[in-house]
C-alpha cells in the first residue's frame, strides 16, 4: 500500500528485501562504503481528518487517505525517505480530478470563493517540493486541494501541414506518443520522468528533455497554451513567431501553477527519425572532454546525444571503468544518413584528446549508459531502501566559467558529504550543451543516519546550491524552483521582475491561491 505512495512503478516493482541483500556487497564495492542493512517500508501514518469536504466538487473529489498521502509528495529524496516512513508531513484536503477544462474554472471559482488553496497536480514527479501542498503556520487558507489534471490526456487534433498538435495538459509521456504514432510524427520530448510526468507539468516547469542540443527545453516545442486562471482564461495565437510584445506562453512556461492552471497547449511535432549513427569517445581529462562538446556545438553540429560522463559516474554506469571520463554522442535524423555529421564531431575529439571506442563497443558504451539513465529511479529506491543517501541537482553556465564551475560546485559538495556523511562520492556529467555553455549536472551517493536523512541532506543541498550561485551559475538548468529552491531563486532574479510577478499574481489569483509559496510570496 505505501509504495503506492512514493514509488516510481506499480507495487510489482518495489524492491524486494531478499533482493535488495543480494546487492548488498555490489552496492558496497560500487560506492565506496558501506550499505545498511534493508529497510522495510512503513504503513502510511493516520492522516488529519479532511478540512472541506469533497463533495463541493461535484462527484470530482477523493478523500482516500492514500490519494491523499500520494498528493502530498513529489519524488526527491526527501519524499522519498518520508514515503518509506510513512510519514506524509502535509497532504492536501481534497484531490480533485476534472474532466474539462471548463470543470477546471469550476473548481477554481468554488476554492476562490472559500479561500482555499489549490495545488495543481500532473504526474506528481517534482524533485523540488513543487506540489508539496505546504502552507505556512500563519497562511490565510482553511484548506488545501490538490488538481490532478490526470482524466485531460487526449491529443485533440494534428496539423499535419503545420506539424504541430493540439494536446491536453494532462497527457503522460507515453500516453501522448501513443497517440502521435499513428500520424508517423512525435513530440521528441523526453526527459528522464518520461513515464510518470505530463504536458502541462513540463510546461509549467520549463523541462527540458533527453536530446542534448537543438529543441532541448519545452520552451522550444511550445507554439500555443490555454491556461485557467481566477481570474478567467487566455489561449495564446499560434503563431511559428512573434515580435509582439511579451509572449503570454512564456509567462505560463515555468510558471509552476502559481499563475494559472494549463489546460492543453499547441505543441511542435516532429517527424520520427529514420537515420540514426553514434559511438562513444573516452577522454583522459574530463577538462578535454569538455572543450570538445564546446567545440563540437560551436561548429554548429547538433547532436541528439552529447553527454560527458565523468570518471567516476561513468563507473558506477558500467559505462567505462579505466578512469576516463567519457562522451556518449550521437546523431538523428529524419530524411538522410547522419554518418559525415559524426565523422567530424569524432574529427573534433581526436583533435580535443579523446578515443573513440571501437566499434561495437563504443555502441554497446552508449547503450549501458543510457539503459542505466532510464532505469535510475528504480535504483534510487534501493539505494534508499539501503540507507544511502542519493539525489541529484544542476545548473548551467557559460564557457568561460565552466571548468572552474564544475571543480568549485564538486569539491565544495564533496567537502560537504564527508563533512556531514563521513564518506561519499560525487559525480558529474553534463546533460545539455550550448554554443555559449553547458548544463553539469551532479549526483550525491553518501550513508545516511537513519532518522537524521532529511536534515544531512539539507545542509549539502544548501552547500552546493551557494557553491552554484557563487560560481555564476542558475540554481536549476530543468529541475524547476518548487519550494526547495526558493532562497537561491530570489537570489538570482533581479528584484524588480519579482515586482512585476507579484502584480501579475495578483492580477490573475486575487486571493493567491495558486499553489502559495511557489516563486513568490
């Protein structure tokens, strides 16, 4: 019942404990330390009786406790530790499912009316507190509701000539490409939470996906959104551009549901790639590595993949385990080969210091590496499962600041893991790549104390988040603000478009009760 809560599949995958002790001695000799012994998964804690009742919804509303508990969190490490435990700090009163959009601005006048809060729900993969429903002791909302978008998931319709769909918000990953595969065309969207998280959640967050240049974030597939708000409803013009003004569509993307609910939204389709050519270099110097992706991009090659994996990462990925660091690239296109793209990217990197791989096993390279990426949220259970402490953060920087980036935010982290961990390790890779710089992108493995898992954490997390701000860089490249990154966002923004966003808030939520706390007070 309580994987039902935190985990990332259904409850067929929740690690197993006989499992979970046979990888015992890997998972030492892997990370350098050693493992807990497994824990068992908690029942769900008695929840607080519901302050409003669901019925005001009109048959929409759930008050199950596990719907509940499963609203209340998203999937960073400390939702994790606290679903294991059972323990759900803040849930929402409510959870609420409309069919419509017009059922949306039902839902949202009749929690206007009252008061309440509302916190809109996609696949609930946040690792930032994003749709955590916490408001402060003092807040001025009797209750909290959390809207699951979940039953808006249908592709509306496809322009064939244009290239482009008409998608409701909350539309899975899986779910959207299904529908989009009878046309021969696809979204070319896929981040990591490909399977669990939704249209309207990377809108609202501003995500980014695999592909590592060219339409990288959801910014740039975005041609059209609708949005519901207390104040009332807009949909932008599709339009392949414009110079008119400030685009409504960029204030909703990253907006983070403090502004409006997204109800579905024009998107930029692509037609399903058909040439495909790829390999994997190794490089001596991770610094080497990292001139050739520059080097690379600013000679206007494009590649699909071109992640750098540093020495340790590449490890603990089976990627490669001789100390170098190594470049997974690869290349696609939908109407002709790709090889002379690859041949002068691989041009690149022998003049960079990099070896390619041979053959079938710079191929086979890649695969471990990217089979690893998708399965990494199952393996994040068990780890916890075993008492290690893992989570990730990134940023992004220029150039000129990258190498000395990179080293000042790893040590600096490092420094702070065996500060408060007595061990670790760090790792690094680099997940998008610019003509004017890059996203590095870092992975924390440390034990834990059991009990004490939340507030270790939090003491890193603050450490590398100052290292990051210190060094140049943005607090988040994809990972959105949510609630944990809140002091370092009101940090980077210049405090007079803080100004202009709180008049927007309370011109669109005049009782603020999208999503409090999110981006501004």
């Amino acid at each position: 019942m309580t994987y039902a809560v935190w985990g990332w599949g259904d409850p067929a995958q929740q690690p197993r404990t006989h499992d979970l002790v046979a990888a015992m001695p890997w998972a030492n000799e892997l990370l350098g330390f050693t493992v807990a012994d497994p824990e068992t998964p908690s029942p769900l804690q008695p929840l607080p009786p519901p302050r409003c009742a669901a019925d005001v919804f009109a048959g929409l509303g759930s008050t199950d406790p596990v719907d509940r508990a499963r609203h209340g969190i998203g999937r960073s490490y400390r939702d994790i530790v606290r679903g294991i435990r059972g323990e759900i700090p803040h849930v929402p009163d409510v959870v609420v499912r409309p069919r419509t959009a017009a059922e949306v601005g039902e839902v949202l006048e009749r929690c206007s009316e009252r008061g309440w809060a509302v916190v809109p729900f996609g696949g609930g993969t946040s690792v930032v507190g994003g749709v955590e429903p916490m408001l402060p002791a003092d807040s001025p909302h009797p209750a909290v509701v959390s809207l699951d978008l979940c039953r808006l998931r249908r592709v509306l319709e496809v322009d064939a000539v244009s290239r482009a769909a008409l998608i409701e918000a909350g539309a899975l990953g899986p779910d959207l490409e299904a529908q989009l595969a009878a046309t021969g065309h696809t979204l070319r969207f896929y981040p990591q939470s490909f399977e669990r998280s939704t249209l309207g959640g990377w809108i609202a967050t501003r995500a980014a996906g695999h592909y590592a240049t060219g339409a990288t974030h959801i910014d740039d597939l975005v041609e059209s959104v609708t949005a519901v708000t207390p104040g009332g409803s807009w949909s932008s013009r599709r339009l392949p551009g414009s110079g008119a003004g400030p685009s409504p569509d960029r204030l909703l993307l990253g907006s983070e549901g403090a502004l409006g609910v997204v109800t579905q939204a024009w998107v930029r389709l692509q037609v399903r790639p058909a040439h495909r050519a790829g390999t994997s270099i190794a490089f001596t110097s991770w610094r080497d590595g990292a001139a050739a992706v520059r080097r690379i991009v600013q000679a206007g090659l494009r590649p699909a993949g071109c992640r750098l994996v540093d020495a340790t990462e590449a490890r603990l990925t089976s990627t490669l385990d001789d100390g170098r660091s190594v470049l997974v690239l690869s290349f696609e296109s939908p109407d002709a080969p790709c090889d002379a793209d690859l041949a002068r990217a691989l041009e690149i990197c022998a003049d960079s210091g990099g070896s390619a791989l041979p053959g079938r096993v710079g191929v086979e390279t890649s695969g471990r590496w990217r089979e690893t990426f998708v399965r990494a949220p199952y393996l994040r259970e068990s780890l916890v499962l075993l008492g290690v402490l893992t989570e990730t953060f990134e940023s992004a920087v220029t150039w000129d600041r990258f190498d000395a980036f990179v080293d000042a935010v790893r040590t600096t982290t490092l420094d702070a893991v065996r500060r408060v961990c007595g061990a670790g390790i760090v790792t690094c890779r680099t997940t998008h790549a610019y003509a004017d710089g890059a996203a590095p992108y870092f992975t924390v493995f440390a034990p834990a104390r059991r009990g004490g898992e939340l507030a270790q954490w939090a003491e890193i997390k603050a450490a590398a988040a100052e290292a990051i701000m210190a060094g140049g860089g943005t607090i988040t490249h994809h990972h959105a603000i949510g609630r944990d990154h809140r002091p370092w966002y009101d940090a980077q923004r210049p405090e007079l478009f803080a100004v202009a966003l709180r008049a927007a808030k309370k011109a669109l939520d005049p009782a603020g009760i999208l999503n409090p706390g999110v981006l501004i007070d």
